[in-house]
C-alpha cells in the first residue's frame, strides 16, 4: 500500500538531499568536538557551528552568539520559561500552546512559584494584542504566544503583541515551532525576546536540534551545566553566551544540517507556501461538500494545517481507519495542546488533523476524500 | 598536510559506514515523530526507537523502558544529579569527575542545597571503596563517581564502590563517558542506580545521542517538561518512564545511528581495546625515551589515553605545535577536568592529552614522538 504522509507539522516528511548530504559529511569528516581544542578537527567543526548559528540569527534578526542550539524545540521553550522563571509572578498565555509551554508553566504554578492566565481565542480564532494587554498585572512578566498552532493552523498577531509586550516592559516568549520556515520573523522589529525554533518542521532539517534566539535584554538561568570548552578551571557555568546555555558536546551532524536547510528554504519557501495553499483551499472545499464532517480550522489562513471531525467518531479511530486501509497518515487526538480542545469541546473526540508538505499532491487529498466519504 | 586525529576520547574519529547508513535511511524514510501518532510512518519510527531502547538496555544489563534518550552525556548527567537532588543533602564525588558532574553539583551547592566531599585519588590515581565510605555521612544520599577519567585514563573500581552504595542505601551514578564500548557495565551486577553514557565516543556513533539508564528503584524529577505522546489532557508531566524524563521530538537518525553502532561496537569492541593497548603502550615507551617528559598516566592502565607535558611548556601551546607544524590533533588545557588538574599540579600548565582510535598507527606515534623531540 503506497503511504500518504499527512503529518508534516509533527515532522515534515520531505528531507531535501543537500540537507542528508551536509549531515553525512560532518559525521565522516567533522567527527571532532566543535569549540574544546584549538587543533585543525575541532576548528573545522568549530566553523562549521558557528557559520550556522551566524545563519539562524540572520534568518531571525538575532546576533549570532544568542543563538542558542538545544536539541529541539521543547528544549529552547523549556530554557526560556524555567531561565526567565520570577518568584511569585504572573504569566499570561494562550490555550493554543503545546504542552511543551504548558507543562514546565503548570509545573511552576504547582510548585507556587507563579500565577497563570490562560487566554481562549475570540471567535475569529485569535488572542489579540488587546485581550493580552487587559489581561496584564502588576506583577506580570512573561507572555507566551504560540505564533501558529499546531492543532488548527491558526495565527497568532506576533508583531501587535510584541508592541504590548514592550509597552509593559515584559518578556516576550514566541513558540516558532510550526511558523520558522513558513513565515518570516525578525525579533528585533517584532520585540521578541524569546524564539524558540525546531529544524525539523518547516526548515526540512533532520531531527535532533532546535535553536532558542534571545534578545539583547535578555539574561537567563541556565537548565543544564557542564563542559563549555570555555572558562574549564571554574567549578560553576560560565555566563557568556552561547556557551552557558550549551553545556555538553553539540549535535555537530544535525548542525551542518540545518545549516544546509536553511539555505534550502530560503530558496523553496515560497513555493512550500503556495503548494501548502493550493492544497488546503481544495482540500476545505472538498471536505465541505462531504457530510457531517465539522472544520475547525479557518478557512482564511490555509497554511497546511486543516483540523476537522468526521461526526461523533473518535479523531483516533478516524485516524487508524485512514492509516489500515488507506495508509493515509494523519494525526487523530489533542496533538500535546490539551487546552485548546478544551476550548473547542473536543478534549474527547480530539481532531483529526491534516498538515501538508511539499511533497503532497492534489490526487492524495482526493484519496482522503474517497476514503473519509465511506465513513460518518 | 595529513591530519592526524589523536583526540578520541573528545569524539571518535572514526564513524562506521554502517552507522552512516542508518542515519541516512531514518532521515530518508523515517521522519515521522516516533510515539506521537498511530499512523503507519510514526509507528515504524517508533519501532526502531524500541529497538534501539532495548539494544542499550541488553548492552548494560537494564529494562528497557529505564533507558532515557538525551541529547549528550551531559544531559545524562544533569537530569541525573538535579532530578535526584535532595535538599540539604551530602554528596560524595571525586577530583576525576567533568564538569558536567561538577558544575551542576557546584550550581547546588551555591544555592545552599548540597553539601560536597570531594575525594582525591590515593598514590595509585584510584579513588578506592574503602575511600568512599570514609566519606559517608548520616546525611549522603548520593555517589558521584567518573568510571574512566577523561583526563588521565585512570579507572575507578566501580564494582566495590556499588557495594559499598548498596551496603549505605546510597544513590550510586556512573559516568560512563568514556567506559562505555571500551568495557562491559552492568547496572544490576554493579549495583549502578543512574549510568550515564555517551555515544560518539566508545560505541562509534555520531554527535546528538546520549543515554541515562536508570535502576528499578529510581524515580527521579525531569528536567524538562512538554510533549510525550502520551496523557496529552494533562497539563503536567505523566510519570511514566521513559515518557516523564524525554518530553519532546526525539532525534531518530541520531538513535537510528545508535542502533547501529551498538552492534558494530559488539563485533569490534575486542579489536579496539587491543588496538587501544599496543598503541598505548608503544607511546609510553617511546615518551619514556625523551627528555622532560613528565606522564601523568599510568604505565599499567593502556586504556588509549595519555596524558603529559613536556618540560614546563604550556600544554596549549605544545598542543598549538603539534596542529599547526605537524598537523597532530591532541587536546591541551584542562580538559573541563578541572579538580584533577588541582590534584597534579597542573591547573596553569595544562596537560597535553592523547587519545588514540581504531584507525591511529604506529607511524602516527612516531610522527608524534619526533614532533615531540624538537621541544623541550
């Protein structure tokens, strides 16, 4: 059965061949540890770091030495919520995040170290800069916004709550997960304080690294300490940056991949755009000529991301339906956001999600179709 | 100039085709995210995550679902000394120890959480059992110990220390950085609560893959908190293990590349070690023959890792020679050792480290030897 990959918001599926190659050579030829010797082998994989974190920050508006590489995207979102952590205060954040922002949040709130408020989107699908500025307290400090989310492809306004954010002098923690790739961000003009980035989605990159980009104003507690190649004699983690938040060897291969990657995307990201559109407006016009079958993403944004329901069937047995008998893949449950399902009513049935990539093609979402008109 | 690679024990040099390969086809045809859906391309990346899951376990005598994948041995070790960090408890460790164990042990201490004895080794460069429970206090939970030091090859008798752990009800971690592919651990035998292990050294296998493989009686506090695929309705971490200590997208081809890695290491692991040996041994003798050589490791030990200096020339600029006269790569400086530098004197001067690979010869050594007579 020929498989029919529609799940390239957790992984995109496609992995261009530049971005293989890059990973192989730095595995035979690079194999030193960047950054711990002054020697030919550790300079070269050295370089090699560093022309990459030099390419994140470009891609981002950032200056190279806060870039910082974790192994993915949960990493950089747990360093920049746990480092920015403040005793006894408030965090305002939106039911559209991933559990990898809500889970070390809800974790602090149970230790009583903060307070929370969580945002539902109005009925446009949106938290607006507005609803976060009145939810805004005297002892405010963080607001963390999912740019788009993973469970209905919505948008958050970046640029209008980085204003806000700036207005009230407060931290501004982005989840770039599903948008770094797809959309073009620059933290500088956007008063972004925290990035958090995976390769593996919308860059094409392997998995196995993610970058957090920080701002200049920002300092924060590390998460992990050890070996740094730098300050060695000192029994505590060193404070410059990138090397406090970096402790331990770095995933050299997955580096010298994301650094072909993002070259890659810079020149394919506006096709990936346009062939993740054309694919989602044609699949929401065939999926609203089908019955009983509830859309829950917009249909104005139609980047790639389409969540829906197929009556009062289960999302997970929809899914393992399309995955035995079609080798369709899509995602069925909460997809890690628990609490926009709560939002959407959903927390049982969850969504059946379909996220595009560059490799789909219109003759798939037909067999979606076909296969999802035998059922409900 | 030909380049010759004598810093092994940093990372191998050498990465088997097989390993390469493995990592080429989980980027090819298996990036689906392993765990987080029940579709076809998930399951078979999560498939392989198992099997490689139950390699580590089988090669270090643990359960499978007590191996935790992290991004490096650094990871390992952190969430192993944090996550079971008692408040206002005593730890034992010793001088031999990274600063992946010191620091974050430090980092404690500061905050007043932690208590340290820190053990030097006796004549023979060994940390002894006997030593070690000298050290405990009423108040010891935890005994931090290198198996092999990174700095001198030193080796720790890690079996009596378990006992001794075992006979006191202490929590006994292992880093295994530089033991593991070289000898044969096994957690249960050895009374080993937390080995934490390193994959780009030993085992072969490329950068961004680490393990910390726990003992039944371990629950440890994670690091990080976010997605696992599975409890996603929770706002907090599930307990479950390997789930609660690996939140976020795991790097398939860097664990596809373990996989492999472990069953090259089982049919080569005889033929290194005696490569290591004659190798260690031929330099010994033909440093003994120079003059002013001072060799801090010992002569009975030949695990490939040897560590002088020349006369009282700074380690960082012999090791500045080597590379650029002689295209030699050795590590000079402190090695993120720091304590073991304290121990010998050596924490200005440095030591000039060699650490020898399956591929490094003979020649290599005299190449090395006759760089060496011209100094000094």
């Amino acid at each position: 059965m020929k498989i029919i990959y529609f799940d390239n918001s957790s992984t995109t599926g496609y992995k261009p061949q530049c971005v293989i190659n890059a990973s192989v050579v730095a595995m035979k030829y690079l194999s030193a540890n960047p950054g711990r010797a002054g020697h030919t082998m550790s300079t070269r994989a050295a370089m090699l770091v560093e022309k990459t974190r030099s390419k994140v920050a470009s891609l981002v508006g950032a200056v190279s030495e806060r870039v910082i590489f974790t192994s993915n995207c949960t990493e950089a979102l747990n360093i920049a919520i746990l480092g920015s952590l403040k005793l006894h205060g408030h965090v305002i954040t939106t039911a559209y995040e991933h559990n990898s922002v809500l889970r070390p949040l809800f974790e602090m709130k149970k230790q009583g170290l903060i307070d929370i408020t969580v945002l539902r989107p109005n009925n446009f699908g949106v938290v607006t800069a507005d609803m976060i500025e009145r939810a805004v307290k005297p002892n405010t400090y963080l607001v963390a916004v999912n740019h788009i989310s993973n469970v209905t492809g919505a948008v958050m306004p970046i640029t209008e709550i980085g204003k806000i954010c700036k207005k009230h002098n407060l931290i501004f923690s982005v989840d770039g997960a599903q948008s770094i790739g797809y959309q073009q961000l620059d933290i500088k003009e956007q008063n972004i304080d925290m990035l958090s980035i995976a390769a593996h989605k919308g860059l094409h990159c392997c998995q196995g690294i993610g970058c957090l980009v920080l701002s200049d104003k920002m300092y924060i507690k590390p998460l992990k300490y050890g070996g740094t190649g730098t300050e060695s004699y000192s029994l505590l983690q060193p404070r410059e940056l990138p090397e406090a938040l970096e402790a331990g060897t770095l995933a050299t291969p997955a580096i010298a991949a994301l650094n072909a990657a993002i070259d890659w995307n810079k020149e394919n990201m506006f096709k990936i755009r346009t062939k993740l559109t054309s694919l989602s407006m044609y699949l929401i016009e065939r999926l609203n000529a089908l019955k009983k079958i509830k859309i829950y993403s917009s249909a104005d944004i139609l980047n790639g991301i389409i969540s829906f329901n197929a009556a009062d069937i289960s999302s997970q047995d929809v899914a393992n339906y399309l995955s035995k008998e079609y080798g369709i893949c899509v995602r069925g449950g909460l997809h890690c956001a628990p609490l926009v399902h709560k939002h959407f009513g959903t927390t049982k049935q969850g969504m059946v999600r379909v996220s595009f990539g560059l490799e789909n093609t219109m003759e798939e979402v037909d067999e979606l179709i076909k296969a999802l008109s035998k059922i409900g």
